[in-house]
C-alpha cells in the first residue's frame, strides 16, 4: 500500500463515521492530506495555524451539530497541542476525531526530527489509537463512539501532494445506533429534588414534559436550556429555580436526581460528604460527578423514559433567606448585576457560550432574565479556561448571533483563536471580557483568604491587561463598558466589550449575600 492508498482509504472511513469537516493545521508531515482534502467534495476544511485553537474550534461545532469533527495535525509536538480538547471531549462525551500525522514507526525512540512517541500519546482519553502506516492491516471504525478517537498517520516519504480526493457524501454516514434496553431501577420515596444542567436544547425539549409531569422543583442552570420561552414546551416556572447555594440548600431534600451533566454547583461537591441523600444521576456519560459511591446510582439517558413511573415526593422548600435580585439592585456594578443585565440584553435566538469559574456561576443567577430561545453551551467536562474563545468561535459558526461571556484570564489563555473568523460567515459576535484583574474565583475561596496577600497575589494573578490591542490585533470593533447603558451602544458584526466591573460593588455585594445566608 502507497501513501495515496493510505490516505484514500483514511478519507472513506472518515466520510463512513459521518465526518463532513476538518479542521487543519498545516505542516509538511500532514500535507498529503490536506492535499487529498482539497480534492475532495462534501466536506468542509478549516484552516488553522496552530493546533490547540483548531481541536477547541473543532469541539464547538461537535456542540453545535451534534456530530463528528476531526482535527489534523502535523507531527511532534504539534500532535501533543491537542490534549487538553481531546481530554475536554473526553468527559464531554464528544466524538472528536485526532488525525495526527506522523513519520515511519521505525523512527521511534531515535530522536529524529519531528519524531515522538506519539502512538497513545491521549493514554486513557480515547477509545482507540490506531496506529496505521503502508502496508499494515487496518480495520476502519464504521462509526464515532461517545469519546475522541485518535488515528495515527505514519507515512514513508516522498511526500507526495498529488492526491486524489473523494466524494464524502457518497459514503453514507453511519445509521443510527442500536437502541439499548436501560437497567431497571428503583428511586426511594424520600423527598426528592432535581438538577439540570448540560442539556442541549434538544435534550431540554425531551426533558421538559417529564419535568412537568414530576411537578419536582427543579434547580436549573443555565445551561439547562430550560430557562426562557421555548415554543411547544410546557410552562416550568413554577418549577425552576436558578441554580445557586441558596436556592439548593433551601430544599428540604433527601434525594438528588442529576440530570445532564455536572453541576457547577458548589452544593454538589459538598454531597460528598453527604451521604445520607441519595443521588440518581441520568446522564449520556458514565461519569457520577461525585467520589462517593454510597447511595449514588449512574443511569444511561433512557432510563429517562421509566422515570415518569416511578413515585415521587417533591421536596418542599424553606422560606427564602436571601433575594439576589434585591442585592444586585443594590449593587447595579456589581460583578453578578452585569451578568443580569447581559441576560437582559442578549438577544432571543442567540448562542451563548458561558466561561467557567465566576462567569457561570454568576450567570446562573441571572437566569430569571433570559430572553426567548437563547440556547447555552459550556465546556463543562474538566472546567478548564483554556480554548473558550475558539469553542466558542465552533458554536457561533453558523449562526447570526452568538455572545461569549469569559473571564479576563479565560481570554488570555486564547489569544490566538480570533485567527478562524475571516473564514466565518458574516454574523454578530460579541466577546465579552468580564476584566476583574485577575482569578477572582480565588477570593470567594474560604480556605485562600486567609492567605499572606503576596500569596493571593499569585493564585489570583492579579494584572492591569486591557483588551483594546487584542481587538486591534484582529481588527475587531472595540467597547469598553464601565455602565450598563452603554450595552445599547453595541454595533453589528463581531465586536470585542470589555466590562469592567465596579471592585467595591462586587465585593459589597458578597459580603451582603454571605451575611444574609449566615442569618
């Protein structure tokens, strides 16, 4: 088998795993690919020059359609760039293709150029490496699991770039799985709650009539997608509340069911420590959220259709000791009242992307606001800050309006990403940088305040960047926003906003929230 056969034969498979795009970062080791792609019909190539914007950029379009994206890279450490969104799809549950070019397996171990041990380089995060160079046996996948999978491309040069294409839509795509019979299970009668977060507004359209049906109080995050008025859905108002410590604790639950994926709830994590409340968790990804293993049972997602079977008690709820939406009226420049007025403000029918750390959790409060059809993404399988912006940048492909709310630091950790949008269609984009001057999470963070300031200093990295020679640097329209009015100044087309929360308000506004739960 020649280079050419190889990759001919790389390029079927991937059109029979329902592949139709790629996202490529050049070199000369992966060039007969991209060569082979260009000549090919049905699929759509991204252009990247480095690889760790082109896996993230490539985990947002999985988020946005639901199905396999592949990623290219030369080799050497161009193919190691991409570890952190392969473990991201990993705990994602994202059927993320790495293609990673590669020299002969003969080179291993020498030290050669651009050769590294790159045959099980993800270890744990993918289903399978295949190890594929001429003349060895190959048994193509004929369909993408719920993990990454990594294909290792060892070719023999020449180089060749004369290659043929192929005609990826004349390769049918996988059919649809097996349907799987869920185990039978048993919820106990205890007083029962709900948490919802990390569906996907399909999901969230399946979701929502069970949930009425339960008539369960439902602590919903954002991205829930359960917030908002959804044409077709039943009215859940009554049921939702916003997903905080408040509103958590002011359950009177004994038992928990999850559903969708992990919460960023700090509650959740103290259920570690609470054994005694039972945890159902119904999720697409095998993962409990939680260590313990007393009283916490993981379900597959069809386990969804016997749950409106079982019999439930909801949970009764306490009178409210705290009303958010009075402290951040108090404190309108507060980090958490600028998240209610973005909610406010974005517009019905867009997509937004929720940074971690503070901005989701804060966002979370403000989920009463949300307009019509607003639809929320997150990268919440390992709550990392890097490649945000370009998991973003993948969501908002293909739509008018797409908003990004991000930390300062979540936005240096991405610089680069802004490189894929000449090769988007024209849309209104909005990067939002809440700058804070630093990882303020860290200051809410009980067991760090006691710290030497120096020390805080540092975790929190503390700095004085501002965002106006970013957006200079990609030719992005720039605000700066120190008012909430000036969000009506906002103009079409992509635009970077910096908001500078007001430091005291913030702090004010903590301080007010903490004395009020303690009371």
């Amino acid at each position: 088998m020649t280079n050419a056969l190889l990759i001919r034969s790389l390029l079927t498979a991937l059109a029979r795993m329902g592949v139709s795009e790629v996202c490529v970062a050049a070199g000369a080791r992966n060039a007969p690919v991209i060569a082979a792609l260009i000549q090919c019909e049905g699929v759509k190539l991204w252009n990247f020059f480095e690889e760790r914007s082109a896996a993230f950029f490539a985990l947002g379009r999985i988020l946005a359609d639901r199905a396999p994206v592949a990623v290219l890279t030369t080799s050497g450490t161009a193919a190691a760039e991409l570890l952190p969104a392969v473990i991201e799809a990993h705990y994602q549950g994202l059927p993320l293709v790495v293609i990673t070019a590669d020299r002969p397996r003969r080179f291993r171990g020498s030290g050669a150029p651009q050769s590294i041990e790159q045959k099980d380089l993800f270890g744990p995060y993918v289903s399978v490496c295949l190890d594929v160079e001429v003349g060895s046996s190959i048994s193509w996948p004929t369909r993408t699991t719920g993990r990454p999978l990594h294909i290792n491309l060892c070719l023999e040069e020449p180089l060749d770039s004369a290659q043929g294409g192929i005609d990826f839509l004349a390769h049918h795509g996988p059919g649809p799985a097996k349907k799987t019979t869920p185990p039978e299970f048993k919820l106990s009668l205890e007083p029962a709650a709900i948490i919802a977060s990390g569906l996907s507004a399909q999901e969230a359209e399946t979701v929502a009539p069970l949930l009425a049906k339960l008539g369960l109080p439902v602590v919903a995050e954002a991205t829930s997608n359960l917030w908002g008025d959804w044409p077709g859905r039943p009215n859940l108002d009554s049921l939702l509340h916003p997903s905080s410590e408040v509103s958590f604790h002011s359950l009177e639950a004994r038992q928990i069911l999850r559903i969708g994926g992990v919460p960023s709830l700090r509650a959740w994590r103290d259920l570690e420590n609470r054994p005694e409340i039972r945890v159902t968790n119904f999720s697409r990804l095998p993962f409990p959220g939680l260590a313990r293993t007393e009283n916490v049972q993981t379900l597959p997602w069809q386990a969804l259709d016997m749950l409106s079977t079982q019999k439930l008690i909801p949970a009764s709820r306490l009178p409210p000791t705290l009303d958010v939406q009075a402290i951040m009226s108090d404190h309108p420049l507060s980090e958490p009242a600028w998240m209610r007025e973005l909610a406010m403000h974005i517009p019905g029918q867009s997509r937004v992307f929720l940074g971690n750390s503070l901005p989701i959790r804060e966002f979370n409060l403000a989920t009463r606001s949300i307009q019509r059809q607003v639809e929320f993404f997150a990268n919440r399988g390992a709550n990392g800050i890097d490649g945000l912006v370009s998991t973003w940048l993948g969501i908002s492909a293909i739509v008018r309006e797409a908003w990004l709310i991000v930390g300062d630091l979540s936005a240096l950790y991405d610089l680069s990403a802004p490189w894929i949008m000449p090769q988007l269609p024209a849309g209104n984009r909005r990067i939002v940088v809440i700058n804070n001057g630093g990882g303020k999470i860290f200051a809410r963070v009980n067991s760090l305040r006691s710290l030497p300031i120096e020390a805080r200093h540092i975790i929190e990295n503390r700095h004085r960047v501002t965002f106006a020679p970013w957006a200079q640097m990609w030719g992005l329209d720039y605000l700066c926003i120190t008012h909430p009015d000036q969000l009506e100044d906002i103009r079409p087309g992509p635009v970077l906003i910096e908001i500078v929360p007001d430091a005291a308000q913030t702090e004010a506004y903590y301080q007010a929230a903490e004395k009020k739960t303690s009371a």
